[in-house]
C-alpha cells in the first residue's frame, strides 16, 4: 500500500512543477501593515464589483514588501507593494539591479500616529514633542550631560504633568510604525531640547544619538498585534500606547488621544500636518505588468477612483487621512498614465 | 525465662510500634504524592476552563448576526437588465430604507449615506445575485435579509452601549433611533451566522468567514499526508526492519530525533529559500504549505511508526519466517498490518500538529488577503491558524469575537482528529 501512496506523492510534485509554471491571472500585493487594510478594501471592492478573481494581498512590512517588488519581473513576482514611507534611494538600485526599472509611485494619503489612553485615566492629557522624548528617549540630558534616561514619573519631566508612572507600549523595530513614530516624534522631540539646540548639533548627530527607544521598562514593546496594546490599556488606565489612527478611531469609546502640542488627532489635523505625527502611505505599481497581468489596469483604476480616495470614499471611512481635491487629481492622472518615478535621492 | 519471655514481647511491641509509625508515615508520604498529583491536574483543568471560558465567553457573539428584513421594490431606473451585474443597487436599497423613514431628506445626500450604513456593503452583492439569478424579479418588489454593518451589530448585540457620549461612538443618536425603529417593527432578527462558514475573508466582518481557511488547511494537510504518510512508513520500515545496526543509523536515528524537535519556523524559512525562491514555486499555495508542513509531520510519524513496529512481538516475525516467508513479506504481510494502529495514531496526532502550525506558513505568505476560496492546491490560500493571525490584527470591533469563534472552529477540529486517533488506538488495539 505504500508504494501506491509514494506514486501518488510523486504525481504530484509532478504537477505542481507544472502549475508553478502556469499563468497567474489574479494581481498580487505585498507591503506595508499600514496600507494594508487600505489595500484590503480595494481588492474587496474591485473583486465584488467587477467578478474579477480577488487580488491577493499579503501584509509583509515596508522593508519586506519592497526586497519582493523589487526581486525582479515576471509571473512569480507582486505587480504592487505597499509603503508607509518614500522608496529609499537602496531599494530603487535593488529595483533597478533585477530589471524593474519602470515603477510608479502613489501617494494615496496620510496616515497619523496616535498615542492613546484609558478613557478611565481622569487627567487630560497634552504632551510637548520635546516631553515625548524626555519621557521615552534612552538617553537624555539631565544638568547639560547626555545620559541614561532617569525619569520614571512624568512630572519628574515637567511639575505641570500629573504625578502619573510613565508606562507605554508601542511597536517593535520591527514595524514601519515604530520607524515613523521614531523620526516623527523622537527625532523631532530631541531637535527641540535646549542641550541640542545649544549645543549645535546636526541632524545627524540627532539621528545617532535619538534613535534608541529606553529599554529599562517605561517603554514596552508589545508586539505588531495594536488590538492587544488595545485591550492592555483597558486594564492599566494610567498606560498609553502608540499606534495608528485607525485603531484609536475604531476605539473611541473606550481610548482617548493624548493631545500633541495642543493638537488632537483627527482626520482634519492629520491631512494639514498641524498633529505632529503624521506621515504618508503610498505603493508602487510594476510598469512591465501591466496589460500583462490581466485586470491590472482595472485594479489601479479602482484604487484611483473617487469612490475610494476622496474625502468620504470607502477608503476615508477606513481611516485614513484624504488628499486635497487638487493633489488627487494630479495622483489619477499621474496614475493613469504610469507616469515612471524618478530615481528616489 | 520470665526475663526472656517480657522482653521478646517487649521486643515484638516496640517493632510492632515502628512498623506503625513508619506505616503512618509512608501512608502520609502516599496521601502527599496523591494530593499533589490531583492538585497539578486540577490547575491544569483550570487553565483550560479559562482559556476555553474566555474564548467561549467573547467568541459565542460571533456565531450570530444581527440582520434586517426589507421589502425592496427593485426600480427598474436603477437597475437595467441589459446592464447586469451593473447596478445601483446600493441605492435600491437606499430608497427601500427611506421610504420606513418619511422624515429622512432623500436629497440630501450626507442624511442618506447614514442611513444605509446601517446595511452591510454585502447586502447590494446579495440583492445583485439574486437579481441575476432571475433578471425577472426588476420591477417587483422582493423580501431580502441582508447583514446590518459592524458597528450596528455591535449595537445590536449590545457591545456598544448607548450611554456611551455620542461622539465617542461609531454609530450617532439619529442612527440608534432608526435601527430602534427597525427593531420595533420586527425587521431586525439575529439568525445562526452561516457567513462564518460559507464565506471567505472579508474586510467587513459581518461578512468575514472562515470557508477560504478551512479550504486551504484542508488542501495543505492533504498535501502534508500524502507526502509524510508513505514516506515517513518506509523510511521507519527500513531503518526498523532492514538497516544494520551500525554507526551511520545510530547517526541517523539521533538526527530524526533531533529534527522533530527543530522549531517549526526553521521549516518555514527552508521552504521560503527552497520551494519559493529556488524551485519557483507561487506563494501562499496550501501546495507549498502542506509540503513545508510534511517536513515538520515526517520525524513525527517515523518516530511513531517505529515505535509501532517494534511493539509487535519477535514471534510473529519469527513463525513468519520460519514457515519461509522472505523479509519483505514478513514486514509486508504481517508486522506491518498489525503495527498499523499505532501508526495511523502516530499520523493523525502529526496532521493535528501540523493543522495548528502557523510560523512557516507566515513564512510562505499564507497570511495573505483573500476574498475567494482556493479550488485547487495551488491557489493562494490561508490556512485556519493564519486566518486567526489576520483576523486578531484587525482594527474592526466585529474581529475581535470572530478571532475568538475561529480559535473555538480550530480547537473543535483538533479535538475531533485526537478523538479519531483515541478511537482507532482502542478500537484497533490488540494486546500479546
């Protein structure tokens, strides 16, 4: 009986060469967490509405989506990726290297960073940058020296902040949220120190020096799941965590954001950049795939239209922030056209 | 002789009061044993209740949904017969919910737009379908119960509450008094939710099911058995009947063992290099996962189908020889068939493992997004314990009681397939 089983086996290694080689004929998508259920909504939309087979859209982080885009052309590689940040000027030369040489890029909105808190937390909650950092930086300045961080209650870092513990969860190096809550918050919050700002430092030293989150227990790293740092906030109401907008507004009536500089997040304060934090999304289409991969061309029209992108689209009521009527025409035209980017710097 | 006499008996009562001294004692040592014995079981049974309590306790609000009733007059305006699938049926449906409503603005356009989110985005593909299915139905007027969206099943069910202040809601105050108004008519029921089983993912959860996952763990642990299974027999068969006993299978014996203890994302990254980005192979097929996870079941089942191999005693292989049987035929014939309990318990108990095994298939991308389930073994897929991944990371409120409901559809599995491999072991068992 074994043997017949073994043959069966075989026949379909067999087949599956075969079928490794056979025409793909749904459009694949990889990337960024972030622009991941914005991509979600589209492939969902699309598919429902046209019948068309359903798009197959894999969340694997910026870094990971792009090493995949830019592996090369051809069948067994993504037509799209993701990014909650610009392409770097490496990942294009990556691209460039394996033959992917005409790419467009969208910028399809803006996505804010929200530190949140327990609506059962009694005080009212409004944090400098520079308070940011002190409170979560590894190393800052106490008495003009540059050392570890010692704070441990918040108004130890100003007599006006609530004699709270400073406890926050956040993202792992790992993810493109830790990354932009890094150079968005941190970044921002260490240039504005008096020890930086007299002391004449570059932007590169800022980078070198403010990069590191502290590690001796304020700040905990609690996984890529935001729905856990969600529900853990519920139980310590004195605890914030860091996540994107999209959480803190399907939890409104449970979280509370931490005013940055006096300014709430909101769909209104993100697409200004008057709320400090926050950043844009975009993706990449693959020029070579289309009108090869069937339906592409469709998909990105989906994606440009007016029903998901603007202000009120399907897209907007997923959280994230719109562009201006103007910057979304350009983008559609842009799009449409599979205008190549330039070379990032 | 008196002398003697007393202290022989002294003698036998003073070891008559050791022996029951130290018979208190070993009792009590025994009591002891026992007691601890009951009392790490009993915390063992209590962690399951929890964590099957708490699993029960968010997930059971996920096998219903809450849908609404309508009788929808399908306007031939909308809809064209010529056009179809094309449609406006989500304003169909609109205009039918506004006319329950008198006082609701049908020109402004913000007023309907509240309104019908109170229907799911699936209810305008249902309506669609079934007008498809018979074009015959535009111009009259139909009965369709479609899912209510997230947030007001939420409602319904009572996960969010209305004293909550209207601005930290999903739903506005206007939005509750229409669905209140709905519920008072009797449109709003909350029937079994089928959806879980016979849809696909979904980026709503009130449409979100598990049909795309069940189907791709089932191709992946088929795929898994068909390789695992002949190949994990014969290599036991050989190594347990046919290899010397040297230096190279004492080797080899410690290398199975030692690989069935290997973590289970080293077999993913080994596909990721090898069958993705070496042979080709796509992405997120179960074709690809059921191999990766045949490498991961294949130790398991040699371990235990060695272990059947060699319960079967000496004698039956020696009579089987000595009446002239080859080797072949003795391992064939008879050792095989009669150690074959134990190794389809072996196997089952592997293809368990394998079904709730997540790391290589994060790996291999099937924890893509996938609104369709797969037809064929090389379709992309994710697989059940993936489909738990994606959905705990899902921002909607809806996903957090499907995560929980999904983990309770995993585990009833895992306990059907132990409860398979319990019964064959008794049913099948023969004892020397």
């Amino acid at each position: 009986m074994p043997y017949s089983k073994f043959l069966l086996s075989a026949a379909a290694i067999a087949v599956a060469s075969t079928a490794a080689a056979q025409s793909r004929d749904e459009i694949r998508i990889v990337g960024s967490s972030t622009v991941f259920p914005y991509t979600q909504a589209v492939a969902e939309q699309f598919a429902s509405s046209t019948g068309a087979p359903s798009p197959i859209v894999e969340s694997t982080g910026t870094g990971g989506g792009m090493q995949i885009f830019c592996a090369g052309i051809g069948e067994q590689h993504p037509d799209l990726t993701g990014a909650s940040r610009a392409m770097k000027a490496s990942e294009y030369e990556l691209c460039l290297e394996n033959g992917v040489d005409s790419i467009s890029e969208a910028l399809i909105g803006y996505d804010g960073l929200s530190i949140a808190m327990s609506r059962a937390n009694e005080n009212d909650w409004d944090l400098s940058l520079e308070q940011i950092y002190l409170a979560l930086g590894a190393q800052v300045p106490v008495n003009g020296e540059w050392v570890d961080n010692p704070y441990t209650m918040w108004n130890e870092i100003d007599p006006s902040l609530p004699e709270v513990e400073i406890l926050a969860y956040g993202p792992p190096p790992t993810s493109g949220t830790r990354d932009a809550f890094v150079e968005l918050a941190m970044h921002a919050g260490c240039e504005e120190l008096e020890f930086v700002k007299e002391g004449g430092f570059d932007g590169k030293w800022v980078k070198e020096n403010c990069s590191r989150m502290r590690t001796d227990g304020p700040f905990v790293e609690a996984g890529e799941n935001d729905n856990l740092i969600v529900q853990r906030l519920n139980a310590d109401p004195n605890a914030m965590g860091i996540f994107g907008y999209s959480f803190l507004y399907e939890n409104l009536d449970t979280l509370k954001a931490v005013n940055i500089g006096g300014v709430a997040p909101s769909a209104e304060t993100i697409g200004d950049f008057s709320y400090p934090i926050s950043r844009p999304l975009y993706f990449y289409v693959k020029n070579a795939h289309r009108g090869v991969i069937p339906n592409l061309e469709d998909f990105i029209a989906e994606y440009m239209s007016d029903d998901a992108l603007a202000s009120g689209g399907y897209l907007s009521e997923r959280g994230l922030v719109p562009l201006t009527d103007e910057g979304r025409a350009k983008l559609q035209e842009a799009m449409l056209a599979g205008a190549p980017m330039e070379a990032p710097k | 002789m008196t002398d003697a006499t007393q202290s022989a008996a002294h003698d036998a009562e003073g070891r008559y009061k050791l022996i029951a001294r130290s018979l208190v004692r070993r009792r009590g040592r025994q009591a002891r044993m026992k007691f601890y014995g009951m009392a790490a079981l009993g915390f063992a049974f209590l962690m399951l209740a929890i964590l099957v309590g708490s699993l029960l306790m968010s997930g059971y609000r996920a096998f219903t949904q809450t849908h609404v009733t309508l009788s929808v007059f399908v306007d031939p305006e909308e809809v064209k017969v010529e056009r179809l699938p094309r449609g406006d049926f989500d304003d169909v449906l609109a205009a039918s919910l506004a006319e329950l409503f008198p006082d609701v603005d049908t020109g402004s356009r913000a007023e309907m737009r509240e309104l019908s989110s109170i229907l799911s985005n699936g209810a305008q593909f249902q309506l669609r379908d079934m007008i498809v299915d018979d074009p015959e139905l535009i111009g009259t007027t139909v009965t369709v119960t479609v899912p209510v969206s997230d947030p007001f099943d939420q409602l319904g069910k009572g996960l969010v509450l209305r004293e909550t202040p209207e601005d930290q809601r999903r739903v506005t105050d206007q939005q509750i008094a229409w669905f209140d108004a709905l519920d008072e008519r009797g449109a709003i029921s909350e029937p079994f939710n089928w959806a879980l089983f016979t849809h696909a993912d979904s980026r709503f959860p009130e449409l979100a099911g598990l049909k795309g996952a069940l189907i791709g763990s089932f191709w992946a642990l088929l795929v898994c058995f068909l390789i695992s299974f002949p190949l994990g027999i014969g290599a036991a068969i050989y190594l347990e009947e046919f290899a010397p006993k040297n230096k190279i299978s004492d080797f080899i014996e410690i290398n199975i063992n030692n690989l069935a203890a290997v973590p289970s994302v080293v077999f993913g990254l080994l596909a990721l290099a090898v069958f993705i980005n070496w042979f080709g192979m796509p992405r997120s097929a179960p074709f690809v996962g059921g191999m990766t996870l045949a490498l991961m079941t294949l130790p398991t089942i040699i371990i235990a189908t060695r272990a059947a191999l060699k319960a079967v005693p000496p004698s039956i292989r020696e009579a089987a020889l000595g009446v002239g049987a080859s080797r072949q035929q003795v391992v064939f014939d008879h050792v095989l068939p009669l150690a074959m309990p134990g190794i389809l318990t072996g196997t089952i108990i592997g293809l368990a493992q394998a079904l709730g095994e997540t790391a290589p298939l994060l790996l291999i991308g099937m924890n893509a997004f996938i609104t369709s389930a797969a037809s064929t073994p090389f379709d992309s897929a994710t697989a059940l314990p993936t489909q738990i991944f994606i959905w705990a990371d899902s921002p909607e409120r809806g996903f957090v009681s499907r995560t929980s409901a999904a983990i309770l559809v995993l585990l009833g599995f895992l306990i059907l397939m132990n409860g398979i491999a319990v019964f064959l072991r008794n049913r099948l068992h023969r004892s020397w």
